[in-house]
C-alpha cells in the first residue's frame, strides 16, 4: 500500500512517500480503507523528534482519519465491513498512523461517520473537535448562557469551540486577522468578531462582557496572562492547551481572590469513553446542521511533506496563510 512515514525524526524532508506492507487487523481492531487524513501540530512535534514518544520505524504519519472499513478483526462488536467512520488518536503512544491507502485501528478510538459529511470533513474535525469539547465542557464545564472568548476563531481548534459554545447556548467572542477569517467566524456564529490586528482586544470583550469572560479557551502559543487573567469573571475558567516551551507570567493578584482556575489538558490523556462522549454530542450537532469542519488547504498524500511544512510555517512559525485543517486526501471517498 502506499504511505507517507518516516524512517527516522527531523526536518518535513524526512517524509517519504512509498510501498509499505498492508497491515493486518488484529483483536479489537478494524482495517480502515483510507479516504482522508488530517494533519495536526502533534504530528509536527513527533516528526520533527520535539516531543519524544515511542516510534517504530518505519512510522506513518497523521493522526486523524476518515474512510470505510474494510475488514473486521476478531472480537469486534461496533463495525461491519462497509461501515463509514472517522477517528483520532492514531500515530500516539507508539500507535501508528493514517496517512496510507488502509490503516489497522482499535474500533474503540471509531465512530461512525454522519451520511451527509465527507470524509475530508470528518477527518479535518477529529482531533480538533475532540479537542475543543473537551476544553468546553469536560474541564471548562461550560453552562449555557455564560460567556465565552477564543482567540483563532478560524484555527482548527478555534473554529470548533466557536460552534460547540453556540450550539450549547453560549455567547462567543473571538478574534482574527483578516477581513475574510472574521467573516468565516460570524458565519461560524460568533456574536462578537475581533480583529487582533487593528482593535483593543480588552477594551472591546469588557464591553462585550462587562462582568468578565467565563470561559477562556486560550489556543495560542504564547499567551499573555498579564492582560487575559484580569478579564476573566469570578469564578472563570482558563483552558491551556497548547504552548509547550511558553513560561507565562501569572498574576496572582488578579486571579486567586475571585476564585479562577486554570486548566490544562491534552487531548490523547482522554480515555476512549471520554472521546466517544465528545464523538457522540459532535455527530448529533453535525445531523442537526450546528457543526461545519473548515478545512484550509488539501493536499494529496504524494505531497504530505509539502503538507507538513505548510502547516509547520502556519502554526510553529506564524506564517498566518491558513484558516481550517490541513488534509490528505488518500483514496476515493465521499
């Protein structure tokens, strides 16, 4: 089969693309004929050797995938042969990756995909979408009603945090960077849409939300705590999930005394019953028309480290050209 890995860490070149055996499902796992593949910035860091996880070479890269399955292992229960699903959590904690015409899954980390989504769209929204409901509700508890702020609210992540809040009944400020991403968040549904380029961030959300933000979903790399703690209500809540070399500066004094808290998470810590409760509510809000995947550029799977290193410049370096989810797109798929 046809594949994108790695044989050892470094720089996107390291990236080839070539013939690999064709995996066989084991116990508990499915064989998943490949549509579409996202790419993540999790995929960066493992590539690029960032962050140290165990790897066996040669390693397929991407850990988001959507296609059919096409061949059940022993003791599966959740799929058929023929069955559409998406997932995440591949290429993880020794777990290999997606970005090959057939990959060999657990069908816990499956779910099925919605009739009318593509595949492309059903990958592009499964780390992020996980990601984002469980900011919002697992750690952020969000109610409805309360306020919430997301800077990107084009990004990947962003994007899914804007819906889910609204979905749910929250009001939802954000910000971006051109005329065209703010426009794609008001559509998205957010009811204030900032330009972090041309306007006073804190000025505009104290008068969007003159008690304090509820819930902040911090996405950025290198977040200034100085200007966001002291927007926060009492008793707000501040999600980190990214920023892995950031050392922040804390200001205790606008923080403590009205109760916040700070919460860090990563997505892949999540058991699979938790990402399947995340799966389940993102289905429905997909069926109900509440819930669009954005992708921002596709890329064939002959093209992954071309695909990697634009997503590299976009993300880890600040280019700031993509809105939405980088894809592969593997095979033929609806």
């Amino acid at each position: 089969m046809r594949a994108a890995y790695i044989e050892q860490t470094g720089p996107p070149e390291v990236i080839q693309v070539g013939e690999l055996p064709r995996p066989e499902p084991g116990p508990g796992q499915v064989l998943v004929r490949v549509h579409a593949a996202a790419l993540n910035p999790i995929d960066l860091y493992i590539r690029s050797g960032l962050v140290a996880t165990p790897l066996s070479f040669p390693y397929i890269i991407a850990c988001d995938v959507a296609g059919t399955v096409d061949q059940v292992g022993p003791g599966c229960a959740r799929y058929r042969a023929g069955d559409r699903v998406w997932g995440s959590n591949q290429g993880l904690l020794g777990r290999q990756g997606v970005a090959a015409e057939y990959a060999a899954v657990d069908e816990e980390w499956l779910y099925p995909t919605p009739a009318l989504l593509p595949d492309n769209e059903a990958a592009a929204m499964a780390l992020v979408g996980i990601t984002a409901h469980l900011g919002l509700f697992q750690f952020g508890r969000l109610q409805p009603g309360e306020v919430v702020y997301v800077p990107g609210g084009s990004g990947g992540v962003g994007s899914m945090v804007v819906q889910m809040a609204k979905a749910v009944g929250a009001r939802v400020a954000t910000a971006a960077g051109s005329p065209e991403r703010l426009e794609l968040c008001t559509r998205l549904g957010a009811d204030l849409a900032l330009n972090y380029k041309t306007e006073d961030i804190p000025a505009r959300l104290r008068e969007f939300a003159p008690e304090g933000i509820d819930v902040w979903y911090e996405t950025q790399r290198e977040p200034n705590l100085e200007v966001s703690i002291p927007l926060l209500r009492k008793h707000g809540r501040m999600i980190l999930m990214a920023g892995r070399t950031a050392k922040p500066v804390l200001p205790l004094g606008a923080f403590y005394p009205r109760n916040c808290a700070l919460l860090g998470f990563a997505m892949f810590n999540a058991t699979p019953e938790q990402q399947r409760r995340c799966a389940a509510d993102m289905i429905r809000w997909i069926e109900e028309g509440q819930l669009k995947p954005i992708i921002g550029r596709p890329f064939p799977l002959a093209a992954a480290a071309e695909a990697e290193r634009f997503l590299e410049e976009n993300t880890l370096k600040g280019a700031g050209a993509l809105a939405g989810k980088v894809v592969l797109e593997v095979g033929s798929g609806q």
